[in-house]
C-alpha cells in the first residue's frame, strides 16, 4: 500500500483587521493572492485575516468584515500585511494588543509589509526602525514621528528595504501586493530562471485581476498635481493628521 503524498507546506498571507481599517488597502491583497497558484513555489497559498477577536469588524467606511482567525487561533504568517486605517487608526496606533501581535507575527514572518497608513501602524510597533519606509503622502510627517524609521523621498507607490515592504497610499494596494508577488517568486521559486518566472507569473495575476489603469485624468500624487488640486486636498486632511500625531506622540 502507497502512503499518501504529503501535500506542500502553506505560504500564509496574513493580513491584520483593526476597527477602520480601510477595505481597499484589505481588497488588493486579497485579490492579487488569491489568484496567485503557489505550485511555482512548491507551497500552497492561503490568505488569511486576523484581528483581536472574529466579531464583525467596521472598516473606514459602512462595510463590515468577519475576520477568519484571532490573534489566539492564527496559523503562522508568511507575509504580514499590515492595511491603513481612517477613524479608528490613532486608537489602534496605541492598542498594545495589536501591537503585541505584530511583533510577534513579524518574528517569524519572511515579509513584512504595510500599506498606506498601516506603515504607522509598524512604526508604532517598533518594526521599521532601522529601514526605509513610506506611507500616504498625507501622512509622511506622522511617520517622521517615528525617529528612528528613515522616511524616503518623493511619492513612491512601494518602498523595499531588505523584507520590509511598505506602500504609499490606499490604492497603492495593488501595485505593492503585485511587487510582494514577483518578490517571493524571485526569493523561493527553485530552478535558475526565478527572474523570468516571478515576471510571468505576476504578469498572469495582473491579467486575471485586469489591472491596467486608465484614469480619467492623470496625476494622483503631490509629485503630480499641480497647487490648485493639491491644497484643498491636504488642507482636509489636517484634522486627522493631528489626531494622527498626536496618538503617535502619546505612545509610552
């Protein structure tokens, strides 16, 4: 009698829910993974979401989303994805929990990664300090808070620093998960030609998930725009950016 073929190890995707987080910085994660197929890399993929308790969990705007696991039950995490938030982010900048389960899930995970203004979120817990980062352009002085977190230039829509990934705001999402994908391929796939898989392969996911922008108008970014469009835009962000700071200065 044959035994049975053990199946291949799971990559875990894990992706951490807070009360307000925001669904897009969630949703480009989920989508990119999910349609990714881990045979290239000898490893079955699951994505997962874990938060404090599996309550429904309200994001930014009225949705509400059932977390799979809690920081109790969740299986061990690959790569921690860490999304933005809006009302709700200067809370769980100082929820210990949370920041807790982070430290400990980076310890073990290949990836770290945030997106948005879930950068702050790694900042709070100690875990970009040392690297190069980014965030949302409207909230890159939050993240000079952190004094030791090396703040990069510009308005990229993804920052690498050895297996700290980090992306700049909310729709960034995509694009960051997209480079997340072609980097584990090009770090785990076996064989010589890793470079040529990890393209084909993320190339494959961009056309299933039919990722080709084409916006109305361009720009989308202060290194974009002109003033006129700009200076509304930040001026309305300046009230939530000093709840922001101030829950970063409050840390103990």
């Amino acid at each position: 009698m044959t035994a049975a073929a053990k199946p291949p190890p799971v990559f875990t995707v894990g992706i951490v829910l807070y009360p307000g987080f925001d669904i897009l910085d969630v949703a480009g994660p989920h989508e990119v993974f999910g349609f990714f197929d881990g045979a290239v890399i000898g490893r079955t993929v699951k994505v997962a979401t874990v938060a404090q308790t599996k309550a429904a969990l309200p994001t930014s705007g009225v949705l509400r989303v059932l977390p799979e696991y809690d920081f109790g039950d969740c299986p061990p995490i690959d790569l921690l994805f860490v999304p933005g938030g809006g009302d709700g982010l200067d809370k769980a900048i100082g929820d210990q929990a949370l920041l807790a389960f982070l430290r400990k899930a980076a310890k073990h995970a290949r990836y770290v990664a945030g997106v948005c203004t879930g950068g702050l979120l790694l900042g709070a817990a100690g875990l970009l300090d040392g690297y190069q980062a980014t965030t949302h352009w409207g909230f890159i002085d939050c993240l000079k808070l952190f004094p030791k977190v090396k703040v990069v230039n510009g308005c990229p829509r993804w920052v690498r620093d050895r297996n700290r990934i980090t992306g700049g705001g909310i729709s960034s999402s995509i694009d960051e998960s997209l480079f997340l994908l072609d980097t584990l391929v090009s770090d785990l796939a076996p064989g010589k030609d890793k470079a040529a898989l990890a393209e084909l392969t993320t190339r494959q996911v961009q056309l299933s998930i039919q990722y080709n922008p084409q916006p109305p108008f361009s720009g989308g970014d202060p290194c974009s725009v002109d003033y006129a469009v700009f200076e509304p835009v930040n001026a309305g962000m300046a009230g939530f950016r000093e709840i922001v700071s101030k829950a970063i200065l409050a840390r103990p």
